[in-house]
C-alpha cells in the first residue's frame, strides 16, 4: 500500500526532518501542536496541524498514545512515525497502530520488546553466538544477589536498566561497599523512566570505544547494514559527537562486526531502520550492548557516507517494498562528523541554558549540513531536550573532515543563549582525537579543558551585543549614522569608537 499521508508523533529537527522527505515522496504531513511549543517551526512546515493544545489529562503530549491513534483515526491518516524518543521504542505504540489498520514507520511490535528489554535480547545474543560481556543471566532481583554476581565476574560492574537505554538507570559500581546505594538509585531511576525497576549486571569495560551499526531491512527477509558509527565522545552516557566511519575499524573487523549486528536482527525478523551497539575493548574484542530498535539522532552521518535516505527507506519499507540494493552495493565514501549543538552552559557543567534565540546563523556549502528544528525567536524551555541543531560535516578524510568542521562551528552565530559550541571546538583541538585515539572516558581522561575559545572572541561578542544594543536605542533617533562622518554604524566602527573612549 502506497502511504499518501503520515502523522508524525513527534516534534523539534526530527520532525523538520521526515517532513522533508515526506514532502519528496508526495506525502501529506500532519503534525502535532502543544500549548508548550505553540509557534515551533515544524507546524509552519506540515500540511495540517492536529491541535493538542488544550490539555485532557495529565499525560505528556507526544506519549498520550490513545490520543494520538484517535486523532489519526479521525483524519483516516495512513501512517504514523513516531520519531526517535519513547513512542518509538514502545511496542504498545506500534501493536495498537496494527490493531487499528494504521501503518507504523518502524519495526514490529514482537521486535521492539524483544530488542528493547535489554535482558532478553541478551538470550537471544547468547542462542547466536553474538560476542557479550559477562554479567547476570538475566534481571538481578536485589542488590544482595548482585554482590554475589559482581563478586563471581570480578569488580567494576555496571548496573543496567533492562528497558530502554539513553543513560538511565546505568550505575558504575567500583567496590562492594557501593553496591546497595548505586543498586537503589538504578532501580528508582529505571521505574521512573520504563515504569520497569528491572536491573542486570555486567562486567565493567575500561575506556572502551562505543561503535553502532547501522541496519536497513525490508518485510521480504533482505538485510543489509550500512556501516558503523564511532560514538565515543559521550558524558553520562549521552552522545556529543558522532563520526562514519570509525578510525578504530578497518575492512575485516567491520564485515566481522556488521555481520552480527545483521544476524541479530534476523533472529527477530527484524524490518526498517535499527542500529545494534557494540562495545569495542583496547585489543579490537567486541561485545554486544543493545539493540535501538528506531531511527537514531546520529543517523545522517550514515547518510552523508552511502549516500542514501534512511527516512525515505524506512517509508518504503512500511509501504512493503524491497531493499532497492544489496550488500555489496553498499560503499562508504568519505567522512563525516555530526556535532549535537545543545543549549548548555559548558562552563558550568553542561547546565540547561534556556531562553530565547535571539539569533541563529549558520554555514551552508558542500560540506555542511544542518539539522534543526528552531530560528530566530525560538524559545527553549523546560519542557523539551535542550537541542537547537546537529551539525553533520563531511571531508574526503577524517582530517579533512575536522578541518572543515572547524571552519563550520567558527562560522555559526547564536545570540541569546550560551551552547556546546565551544565544547566541540576544545575537542577538535585536543591531540588525541585527532588521532582517532577515542574513548568513552574521553572527556574525563583527555580533556584538561572543556571549552575553547578563539583568540579576541569574547571582545567582539561584547562589540556585537554593543552595537545591536546601540541600534535599538538610537531607533528614533538619528544616530543611526556615525558621530563623526556619517558613515553607518557598523561593528568594526562601533569596536574603533569604543577603544577611543
């Protein structure tokens, strides 16, 4: 069935995102409104807006999956896509699309619980002889059975949440003392966010890299992947930056690795788009971590290297078509990196910065791209993630790929609120990455600053903020011109004015 029109269960670039290729696809677009979020640039994007603004009950807007589903009952939508975030990693959500005759851009049901609890898609990784860590065989169900497994495998250990992943309910344990309270806290932490306290255990890996692979398959039993991604440049467990390739694999290893990462997928019929992690240890062993049974926030570095369109893919998929390409057609050419620009104060510990975006501007060419669900005027709030935009650069190799990524984050301007922005530029200056020699510890172990600033950049901040600020004030006034000449006021004016003050 050929899909005519999609509502997209989510909001902010990933919206902005599948718009565009819905829009390609002669796909009709309907999106969602909050009262939280009321002039987001996605709803000037879409065809029709649903309108969720006044509030039913106390459920979060984008995770009242009845309301969803009535709403797109109501319309006759045929598909839903549900993004990246909980929706897309619930099976509720896409077994209620199926029992409604709604097609859901994703996976099967079956296949999001089985790869979503972290416990059973362990089973299924030990039944195909798919490398793993040692740890529990399956959920801990008290911190006293957990000091007796971490004493058999030999501290430090790691305590995991066995629903859903992006950090939660993760506690290092480094000494026997420390296991009941870390035990507690990954227990709470994982109800609160799964609304499942279920915990395992597994032997914790020193400074091991983070590699993904990226997987596509359709409804007919073709899978392929596409490559891998380095994602080691994290801090508590959260992604900063992401590359494809990485500089840690060479041919052998990554048919190797992504040969498993295809036949754990098969062993759940898996179809659409999926990434399955490994851990990669100093001596090239890999172990299985997980399988993210959606479209990941780092998927168009994939995009940038095989040249295809992974949303688009995953539509096709959804609409029962056949992978248009095999496993040897597939070809990485080039590199790229991906820069999550957040709304964080890096100075004070990567605090939230909310407010407004006064301004933002940024690079366009060959080698960049921008993924972004925000412009001028944009507020970030409380009540969303903190992302203003992904920068996705691209190089013939690695260190061209540095190089033009630095030239990218020097030419992007944002007024009003404070960003990782100097955080990306300290990491790009840092020896050992450029190197290609990354960790997960990386910014704990190489790091002895956290930011970066380029020499005389907060004085022209200051000369910037100095002369707007002159411009609103002079608005009715005629100074608008020079003082001395009648030249108009510009910054570099305004910067000789003030140094003769």
């Amino acid at each position: 069935m050929k899909i005519k029109s999609l509502l997209i269960a989510n909001r902010g670039e990933i919206a902005v995102r599948i718009i565009n290729t819905a829009k390609k696809l002669a796909i009709k677009t309907y999106v969602i409104k909050t009262a939280k979020e009321p002039k987001a640039m996605y709803l000037e994007m879409a065809d029709e807006i649903i309108d969720f603004s006044e509030s039913i009950e106390d459920i979060p807007e984008f995770l009242d999956i009845e309301r969803i589903i009535n709403a797109a009952k109501e319309k006759n939508i045929d598909a839903i896509h549900p993004g990246y975030g909980f929706l897309a990693e619930s099976p509720y959500f896409a077994q209620r699309c199926q029992e409604v005759n709604i097609i859901y851009i994703g996976p099967s049901a079956d296949a999001i619980y089985k790869m979503g609890n972290k416990t059973i898609a362990k089973q299924i990784a030990i039944k195909h002889k798919i490398p793993l860590i040692q740890g529990s065989d399956g959920n801990v169900s008290s911190f006293k059975r957990a000091m007796v497994i971490a004493r058999n495998i030999g501290y430090p250990v790691i305590l995991k949440a066995a629903s859903g992943g992006g950090g939660r309910g993760m506690r290092i344990v480094e000494k026997p003392k420390e296991m009941e309270k870390n035990y507690k806290l990954a227990t709470t932490e994982a109800q609160k966010a799964f609304n499942d306290a279920s915990v395992f255990i597994e032997k914790y890996i020193k400074n091991p890299r983070h590699i993904e692979f990226q997987i596509i398959a359709d409804k007919h039993g073709n899978i392929v992947h596409l490559g891998e991604r380095e994602c080691s440049i994290q801090r508590k467990h959260q992604k900063l930056i992401e590359e494809s390739p990485s500089p840690a694999l060479d041919n052998k290893l990554r048919k190797e690795m992504g040969e498993d990462a295809i036949r754990i997928a098969k062993a759940v019929k898996y179809y659409s788009a999926g990434t399955v992690e490994f851990l990669l240890d100093s001596d090239n062993k890999y172990y299985f971590m997980e399988m993210n049974t959606r479209i990941q926030v780092e998927h168009p570095v994939t995009e940038a290297v095989t040249g295809v369109d992974l949303i688009e893919l995953m539509i096709k998929v959804a609409e029962e078509e056949k992978l248009p390409f095999t496993q040897k057609d597939v070809k990485l050419k080039g590199w790229a990196i991906e820069y999550r620009i957040n709304a964080e104060d890096v100075q004070s510990g990567f605090t939230p910065n909310q407010g407004i975006l006064e301004r933002f501007c940024y690079p366009n060419g060959k080698t960049t791209r921008i993924d972004t669900g925000v412009s001028d005027g944009a507020a970030i709030t409380p009540y969303f993630d903190s992302m203003i935009a992904k920068l996705i650069v691209t190089g013939q190799t690695r260190e061209k790929a540095i190089t033009n990524s630095l030239t990218a984050l020097n030419k992007i301007r944002i007024q009003g609120l404070k960003t990782t922005i100097p955080f990306h530029k300290a990491v790009l200056n840092t020896k050992s990455f450029r190197e290609g020699d990354l960790s997960t510890s990386f910014i704990d172990t190489e790091m002895t600053k956290l930011f970066h600033q380029e020499p005389g950049e907060e004085e022209m901040a200051a000369f910037i903020a100095a002369f707007d600020y002159l411009l609103e004030v002079q608005s009715d006034e005629e100074a608008v011109v020079d003082y001395e000449k009648g030249k108009n006021l510009t910054p570099w004016l305004l910067n000789k004015r003030l140094k003769s003050l």
